[in-house]
C-alpha cells in the first residue's frame, strides 16, 4: 500500500501548551484508510482533519461495532519525538479486531504511517514539562444497513491532541468508589477489548460515583462481586505485603501496557509481582493492618494514578493520610516518565524514535 499524503490549506493557531485540555484540541491531519470486503485496506492517507460523512444507517451507529487504541509521543530534552512502545497498541487492536469480527490491520505498515503522520504533526507535540501528544486510532464499521452482522466496510482513523500533565502539581491521590452493584464486564465478554460500548456501559455509575464526590470506580468481578478487576478505565495495583499485586489477565481486565510496563519495572527493582486479584475483604483488611501500604492505577493518559481511599457501601479505609503518594507508586511513576522522556536509558527497548 503506498501512503498518499493529502496537502494542508490551513493550519491551525498552535494552543497555549500551559492549559491544554485532554482531548479537546486535534491536530492538523489525520491519518485515514478504507476496507471494504474483497479488496482488503485501501487508499491509505494523511489528510487535512476534518468531519466524516456517514450513513445514518451506518452500522456502528447502531450495533457499535468499533474498537480504539490510545497511545503517546513525547518531546524528549534533545527536541526528538518518541512513541513509547506503538506496536503492542497494534497488535493488541488487532486482537479486539478479531474478537469485534473486524479487519485486521498490517502493525508494521501502520507503525510507518503513525510515524510519517507524527513527523508532519511534529511541531504539535508540546514542549512543556509533563505535556504528550495524545494519539487516538480507531476502527469503524461504516456499512449502511440495518442488521445484526459483521460489516462489510470500515474505516480506520488516526486522530492526534496535544495534552497537558495530568496531575499539574505532581500526582495527587484520588477516592475510589467500589461499586457493589455495576459490573463492568463478565467471563465470556468483550472486557478484555477497547470497545467503545463497554465505555458506555460504564457511564452510569461512574455518574453515581461522582455525585457521590469520588473520583473513579472500582469495578469488582461479575460472577462473586469480591474480586478486584479494574478501576475507571485503568488497571490496579497494590503494594501487599511487599510486593506488587495485580488482577490477572483473564478476559474480562484489559491487557494495559502501562500495566506491562509498571509489572516489568517493578520487577527489575527487585519487587515481587503476584498477578492475583485481591479481595474486596483484602482490602480491608490490608489497610487497617498495614499490609497493603500503597495502591494505584495505570493507564496511558495518567501514567499512574495514586489511590487515597477505598469506600464500600457505608466503609472507608484511608491508606496512610489519603494525600501522600507512596514510594514505591512515586518510584514507578518516575521510571517510567523518565524512560518516556528519555530522562532515563530504555533498558527494555520500548522506545521507538522517529
Ligand atoms: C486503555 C485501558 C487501560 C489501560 O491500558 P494502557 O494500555 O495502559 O493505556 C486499562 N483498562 C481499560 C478498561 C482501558 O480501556
């Protein structure tokens, strides 16, 4: 396939990179290509960004046959641009392609593209402390037809926002709201894919819980509602007794690659890493006995998120004063950033310059 570049009228006034919002601000181009069965993927280009024309019967409209990816480029001190390990964000899509019944796409073809798009883009990754640009593909059914079945067309996109640091003032540790009733996905089902309807899903008690003044839930297994899987649209972590334990990978959490990255990093400093989901009960306990010290989630668009408190129906536990980021969580978050931004050397080969 040969990538066709499409030229640019009129490039957009740069945003002010002290106050980017997350997601609100596209770059210039985008990356787009079309499937369609009996051809395959075709007319791969980068164009000016723009709106879609869609069917109103597009069936993605209606049976949300979608899957998405999100990813980063970060400027590094020498002005380069790095993306921080793009080809497991291709594979693991192709993965939910395959589970969603849709096309999969060439990873090695795709990683050239996202690089020639970034190196047109260049200038819109931002250059302030802690500010990525945020990269957001995603894959489509755009048959029109009113019918429960795989679609015959697709569109694959690639969308790109600069972003501001997460957490201004260094990270702050947030209150999680463990939901007893809500369930975020079960044995059998798509958790384990970027799907968009498991986000929708999601919505409702994620509302509960902000009216209630948490910031993330905390979803539990859908079979015993006694199981950690996954909090917000990030994995969790606990420092228990020592060591790094983490719900393991069983269909229904999503395969993160922050938490591949954090289990990795965590193991080379020593830390003994157990993939085994903790209780509601473990919890508990483990805080009002000192075992379990620190607890945090990770995601692409944090990095990692420190966790301040855990409520259950009418309990709260607190780990130490609920505002200070444990050593170890602050540790990882500083690796992994310094490798990101080149601050640190990537023993892991995750970084891939442009
Ligand atoms: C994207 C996502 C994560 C984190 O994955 P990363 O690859 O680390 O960004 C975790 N859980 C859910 C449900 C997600 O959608």
């Amino acid at each position: 396939m040969q990538l066709e570049v499409l030229p640019l009228e009129s490039p957009k006034p740069r945003p002010d990179e002290s106050n980017l919002t997350f997601g609100k601000q596209f770059t210039d181009r985008m990356f787009v290509m079309d499937y369609l069965t009996g051809q395959g993927w075709h007319n791969p280009r980068i164009q000016p960004y723009q709106p879609f024309v869609l069917d109103p019967a597009a069936m993605v409209l209606h049976y949300a046959q979608e899957i998405f990816e999100g990813m980063k480029a970060f400027r590094r001190p020498d002005g380069k641009i790095a993306l921080f390990r793009p080809m497991d964000n291709f594979q693991r899509m192709n993965c939910g392609a395959r589970r969603m019944c849709m096309p999969e796409i060439d990873e090695t073809f795709m990683l050239s593209a996202l690089k020639e798009l970034i190196r047109l883009e260049g200038d819109w990754v931002p250059r302030a402390e802690g500010t990525s640009l945020y990269i957001r593909p995603a894959m489509i059914a755009t048959e029109s037809m009113l019918g429960v079945r795989p679609a015959d067309q697709y569109l694959f996109f690639i969308i790109l926002c600069p972003v501001g640091a997460y957490y201004k003032g260094g990270l702050a540790p947030v209150k999680i709201w463990i939901s007893d009733h809500y369930v975020r996905a079960a044995h059998g089902g798509t958790g384990e894919v970027k799907t968009g309807g498991n986000y929708a899903a999601s919505l409702y008690a994620a509302r509960e819980a902000a009216a209630k003044g948490y910031d993330q839930v905390l979803w539990l297994d859908a079979r015993e509602k006694r199981h950690v899987e996954e909090v917000g649209s990030m994995n969790m972590c606990f420092i228990y007794d020592g060591k790094l334990v983490t719900s393991p990978l069983h269909g229904t959490i999503l395969d993160g690659i922050t938490r591949r990255s954090v289990l990795a990093l965590a193991r080379g400093m020593g830390v003994a890493v157990e993939e085994q989901a903790l209780t509601v009960d473990e919890i508990f306990e483990g805080v009002e006995s000192g075992r379990l010290s620190e607890a945090f989630g990770t995601g692409t668009a944090v990095v990692i998120s420190p966790v301040g408190q855990f409520t259950y129906q009418d309990k709260t536990v607190v780990i130490g004063d609920g505002k200070t980021t444990g050593p170890l969580t602050q540790r990882l978050y500083d690796t992994l950033t310094g490798i990101q931004y080149g601050r640190q050397p990537d023993v892991h080969g995750w970084v891939e310059l442009l």
